[in-house]
C-alpha cells in the first residue's frame, strides 16, 4: 500500500460521505451510498441473521476507517435492547482529525438514534486505543491501533466485519495467512461478513475454515459474502 496519504471527503449517493484516499486510488465506502453499503452488508447480512442465534455477539471489525459500522453497531444495539454487543475494531492507520470533522452521515440515519449520533461520532473517536467504552448499557466498544496481522487475542469473536481496502488494492488482506488467522479468531458457529466476492479470496476463505454463501450484494454490487466457520476444521 502507498506510504503517502491524501485523503479527500466525497459525497455518495445516499447523501452519506466518504473519503477517497488518492495515492492508493481507492475509496472507504461505495460510491452508491457509504451507508446503505454498510447496513446491507454488515448489519443485514451480520448483526440481524445472528440475532435469531444469540443474545451476546462479540465482533471483530478489520478496519475501523470512519467509524460507520460502529454507529450502524450502535444502531442496532438501540433497537435490540436485549442483545448484548461488543465490537473490538482494528484500525492500523487511524484516520486525522480534520477528516473525521469533515465526515457527514447524519441523513441517514433517522430518530431516535441520529439525535444520539454526534454523542456516539464523539465516544467512538475520542476513546483511547485498547480502552472499552460501554457507548450503551448492552453496547462495549474496543479500538486498537493495530493491524490484523500484529493482532493477538485469547478472546474468539461470532462475528467478523472483513472490511479491509479491495483485494486489487491490497491484496494481503485477503490471502490465505490473514484468512486462516481469522478463523483462530473465529467460534466455530461464527459468521464473516464482506462486500468482497472475488474468486480467489472465497477459494482461500473456503481452506481457512469457513464454508462460502453468496447473496445479493448492497446497490451497485451483485454479490457479497457470508462465510460460515466449521466446527470440524482446525486452520
Ligand atoms: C475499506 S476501509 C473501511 C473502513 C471502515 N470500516 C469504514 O466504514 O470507514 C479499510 C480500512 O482497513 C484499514 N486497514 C488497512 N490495513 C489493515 C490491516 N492490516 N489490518 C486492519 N485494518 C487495516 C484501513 O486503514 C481502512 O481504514
């Protein structure tokens, strides 16, 4: 990955921001709608199918970037006051404060969880590295300033938000090495979660542990990926 980071805000098409990181040629979230991506696939496609299977989730986020899924997270957690949630995010390249100023994903979110969602932005990036932030009664938010490859946990997660940058743009985040990592991290009913189909990653997702299902993917996208970890593999 490029060493040199400009980063520039960019509107999406939900009325959501993101941010295009110009060396790398390569933005944060899908011109289509930053936030309509991430519902679909992280809460969607994530937190709602857990929620028939479990009343605790511990998610693993690689890559914290703006905070998105955190606030989506924290969405879901107002409306589910009877699941309980911590998310432990990774962020090895925490992002500068004059971008997150400059970030805006108040349209949408609706009442009574965008009155709250200034609260949240602040909590979310004011917290300091490896602190747990209890955000709500039923909600504990961890970040670290970490890669995934440096990430070293006795804890294992239900869920995984694979977030990072596409596999054209940063490929070993999607070879076998950091996937078969993931499912050590992985309990063995647990689920991953990503905007990424690519062949290749769902073959070395598919030797990590994890049997693939594809469904439909946000706007603007055919597919995503559900990866399910089995009992019976070690990796
Ligand atoms: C596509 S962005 C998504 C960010 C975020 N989920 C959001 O909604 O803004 C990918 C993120 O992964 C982070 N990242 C890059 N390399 C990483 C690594 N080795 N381990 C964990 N995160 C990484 C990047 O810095 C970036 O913030």
């Amino acid at each position: 990955m490029s060493e040199k980071r400009t980063l520039k805000i960019i509107p999406t098409a939900d009325g959501s921001t993101s941010i295009f990181w110009e060396e790398l040629n390569e933005t944060y979230h899908s011109l289509h709608g930053a936030t309509q991506e991430s519902r679909h696939v992280y809460i969607e496609a994530g937190l709602e199918y857990l929620l028939s299977k479990k009343q605790h989730i511990n998610i693993l986020e690689v890559g914290l970037g703006t905070g998105l899924n955190v606030l989506l997270s924290l969405e879901f957690a107002l409306k589910n006051p009877d699941v309980s949630i911590q998310l432990t995010s990774l962020e090895p390249l925490p992002l500068p404060q004059e971008v997150l100023d400059n970030l805006d994903f108040a349209g949408t979110f609706s009442p009574p969880f965008s009155t709250k969602l200034p609260s949240f932005w602040q909590q979310i990036h004011t917290c300091l590295p490896d602190q747990k932030c209890y955000c709500l009664p039923n909600f504990e938010f961890r970040k670290l300033h970490q890669k995934l490859e440096d990430f070293e946990s006795s804890e294992v997660f239900d869920l995984i938000y694979y977030d990072a940058f596409a596999p054209s743009k940063q490929p070993e985040m999607w070879e076998l090495d950091n996937l078969q990592k993931i499912g050590r991290l992985t309990v063995s009913d647990g689920i991953l979660v990503t905007y990424s189909s690519s062949g290749k990653f769902r073959k070395n997702l598919t030797l990590a542990g994890f049997s693939i299902e594809k469904l439909k993917g946000p706007v603007g996208k055919k597919e995503m990926v559900r990866g399910y970890k089995l009992a019976s593999q070690t990796s």
